[in-house]
C-alpha cells in the first residue's frame, strides 16, 4: 500500500529575513514620505524567490510582536534585554512588510504575547493533526528542535535543508534536546544565562547520557563519575544552578499552544489585493520590475493594475 505524501506547510520566520535585508541592503531607497525602505526590498525579493520557487499551497508568515511583552519577559524580565530597541525607520518597514503579505494573500501570524517561533510551532502542531508536514523557512537554531519525523527546516539564504535526523550533526544533540541543551548552555543572543561554566559539549554529552534535562537534575549524583571533562564541577553547578536551569528551560522551549485565531482554512494562499498591492507599491516607490514580479507571483495582470480606474 502506497502512502500518499504529507501535504506541506511553509511556516515562515519572518522577523530573520526582515533583519538580514535592513543590516545587509543599502539604505538608498525611500517611500514616499522619504522613510528607508531597503528592509522592504530585500524582504520582498525574498517573498518573490521563495513563491516562485515552491508555489506554496500552504504558507503562513510568522511576526514577531512581542519585542517586550512576551510570556518569557513575565517569567524573566531581563529576557532579550541584551537587544536595543528597533529604530523607527525599522519599526515602520515591519509593518509595511506584514501588509505586503497580506496584499499577496499570505495568511499571516502574529501576537502580542508570543514569539514567532512560538506561533510556527503552534500552526505547525495544529496542522499535524490533519495531516500536514512543516517546512520551517529559517536559519534559527531554535525552531530545531520543532522537527518530527516528516519536517524539515530550511535555510534559504543558504540553500541548506535538513529533518531531524540531521539536526545532531548540526548542533550535537537530537532536535527534542535543543530546548534542554540551549537551557544548559544559555543562549546570548536572546539573554538567556543558563547554567554558568556548562559548555555545548559538556551539555551534549550529559544529554547524551541522560537523555533529557529532569533526568540528569535527577540523577546529577552520578555526574561526577561520568567520563567527562570537568565532571565534578559541573555536578557541583548543576546542583548549585537547579532553579536557573529549569526556568531556562521554560524560556528556551517553544510554546505549541499559541492562539492563532482561525486556523480551520489551514492557512491556504489567499486572493491578492491587487488595490491594495498597487496602492502598497506606489506608497514605497517599487520599481516597474519589482511590481511586475509581484504581481505575477499571485496571478495578477500587471498591465491591467496599471490602468487607472
């Protein structure tokens, strides 16, 4: 009996590919009220490869709203308190970028109190159960650890994809270890401390050997007389640094329980807004071949839109 593929779903991590376009795209161009626009691009470009690549059934762009009123900052205020807040000119190509998705009918998700990730793990969850398979489209360690057996994560700027089985050799642990090894190691991009003087491969080998995070705060007796460099000490830490540890771990998993609102359309590629396409492509001063290649991405005439009603 032949199985019939899973169905994908891209799950797109948008605030990467916004962030890569505003640090890499020259700030030369404007919109019409002479605010940059290079993040709009450069995010633009990407949507345009990535559509006219894959043709994507199923998509849905994940936001991150949350830059200070995340779930985690309740739990740890000092959460990402390492960033600078986003400059305006930044802030405001966000959300031009988020209505360009929603101009092209890319169902989008975002919410006040949940990362990105938070919100691709959730759809992703969710549309598990009827039988889909995830293709998360980042570069993020984190969102590893998401993979089941049918998913695979994508690293478009690079090129690069892989499942989880490929994970270990990646980062060393298996992909449901990620959330438990960042817990160990911390994670300085987003402030994370976790337990001080554990290394990633002091934490993939005791993950490695115990398995999971519970188990080795549990058994942490047996540390020391494990085959690992530094045993003792970091038995001694592990005890010392047990709260901290589980409270990283809180901050390092990915929540699978989101609201994402209506979700029963299984986040299907909507109709354009060709109004709102052309009105959106004249306000940032798109030239003629971006406004061709992103009409012709969702089925729109380009001539025809060009002609004024």
């Amino acid at each position: 009996m032949t199985i019939a593929p899973r169905t994908p779903l891209y799950l797109v991590d948008a605030s990467l590919y916004v962030f890569r376009a505003w640090h890499s795209i020259p700030d030369e161009f404007q919109d019409a009220e002479g605010w940059p626009t290079n993040a709009v691009h450069g995010f633009a470009r990407f949507l345009l490869e990535l559509i006219e690549r894959e043709r994507p059934r199923h998509i849905a762009i994940a936001f991150d709203e949350a830059l200070d009123s995340c779930f985690r900052n309740a739990l740890y205020p000092a959460y990402k308190a390492n960033r600078d807040p986003a400059p305006e000119a930044l802030r405001r190509q966000f959300g031009h970028c988020k209505a360009l998705c929603n101009a092209l009918g890319l169902p989008v998700l975002a919410h006040v109190e949940y990362e990105a990730d938070d919100l691709i793990g959730s759809a992703l969850a969710s549309m598990r159960t009827h039988g889909y398979r995830g293709v998360i489209v980042s570069a993020d360690k984190d969102l590893s650890q998401l993979l089941d057996g049918h998913d695979e994560q994508w690293d478009f700027a690079r090129g690069q994809r892989w499942t989880a089985e490929g994970v270990p050799a990646r980062h060393g642990v298996l992909a449901r270890q990620i959330a438990d090894y960042l817990a160990l190691t911390g994670d300085a991009v987003d402030n994370i401390p976790g337990v001080p003087g554990i290394g990633a491969k002091t934490a993939a080998a005791l993950l490695g050997h115990f398995d999971t995070l519970d188990a080795l705060l549990a058994r942490v007796e047996e540390v020391p007389f494990l085959r690992v460099r530094g045993a003792a000490s970091a038995a001694a830490r592990l005890r010392e640094h047990r709260a901290q540890a589980l409270l990283c771990r809180q901050l390092t998993t990915i929540a699978v329980d989101a609201p994402l609102g209506d979700s029963s359309g299984h986040f299907v590629r909507g109709q354009a807004d060709a109004a709102g396409l052309l009105e959106l492509c004249d306000r940032l001063r798109f030239g003629p071949m971006t406004r061709r290649r992103l009409h012709e991405a969702v089925g729109l005439d380009f001539a025809t839109s060009q002609v004024p009603s």
